[in-house]
C-alpha cells in the first residue's frame, strides 16, 4: 500500500519539475477534462489526498492557505504538507485496521460506509487517473509527458 503512495509521490514530484519548464499561461490553460487545467489537476489530486486522509486520520486538519494557491510552489508546499498528513495516518495504522469502516455523508445526504482499505485504494487509483490526463495534455501542447512506468522504477 505505502509503495503505490511512494510510487505517486514520486511521479507527482516529476510533473511538478516537468511544469516548471512550462509557460505560466500554459499551466493554466483551459483544457478538456479533468479538473479543467494543469494546475487545477494537480491541486484537485494533493485535495482528494488531505480530504480523505481526514476522514480516516484521528485528528482531522486543513491547510489554511489553500484558498490562496496561485503559483506551482504553492502546489508543491501543499503537496509536501500533505504527504507528511498521510504519511503519519498510515504509519499510525495497526493490524486489520483496513477492515474498519467510516461513514460518508454525501452532498446529496446519502450515507456511504467505506472500509479503510477501499479509502486507501480509491486515493492511489484517484491520483493515477488524473496523472493519466496530465499525460494526455502534455501530448496535445507537444510536450513528452513524465513517464508514469512503474515497472522500471526505483520509489521504495
């Protein structure tokens, strides 16, 4: 479980350099799908993230500055400030906790129960779904996008 987290944080870190090299304007360019943008893209995974680590976390928090994200060093300080979070709540994990459960109150007041472990493969799935978009973007502005290969790389 940790590993695919590794595996994503490290694919994360390489499109924040891969943005780095990109126009401002490009960053934040109207796309189809997604979140809409680049940059929304990335924000929306780094919020997924912290949102669902908070419903299994102890004691919840936010990031207040999060209303105020406008640049990609935004991003990556909240990126970062979120991987400590998860990596705390899961490093506090004990034995057959993965089988407890939460329960969710939709927006349209619907409860959903969930298991830990369907929380956790949600978030690692989520993350690789919106990495997959950044990829197809990256192809449609001309660029070569991160390679998302988790065969040949080295995150443990």
């Amino acid at each position: 479980m940790i590993d695919l987290f590794l595996y994503n944080w490290q694919v994360r870190e390489e499109w924040f350099v891969w943005c780095k090299s990109l126009p401002e304007e490009e960053l934040h360019a109207e796309r189809t799908g997604g979140m809409g943008s680049l940059f929304q893209n990335l924000v929306h995974m780094i919020d997924c993230e912290l949102l669902w680590m908070n419903y299994l976390a102890k004691e919840p928090v936010t990031y207040e500055p999060r209303e105020m994200i406008s640049t990609l060093e935004e991003i990556i300080v909240y990126s970062d400030f979120t991987r400590d979070i998860t990596q705390r709540t899961l490093s506090a994990w004990s034995d057959g906790i993965e089988n407890k459960s939460i329960q969710i109150t939709s927006r349209n007041g619907k409860v959903h129960s969930f298991t830990y472990e369907k929380v956790i493969s949600h978030l690692i799935t989520h993350e690789i779904h919106h990495i997959g978009q950044l990829s197809v973007w990256s192809r449609e502005i001309g660029r070569k996008p991160v390679s998302s290969d988790l065969i040949v790389r080295d995150y443990e």
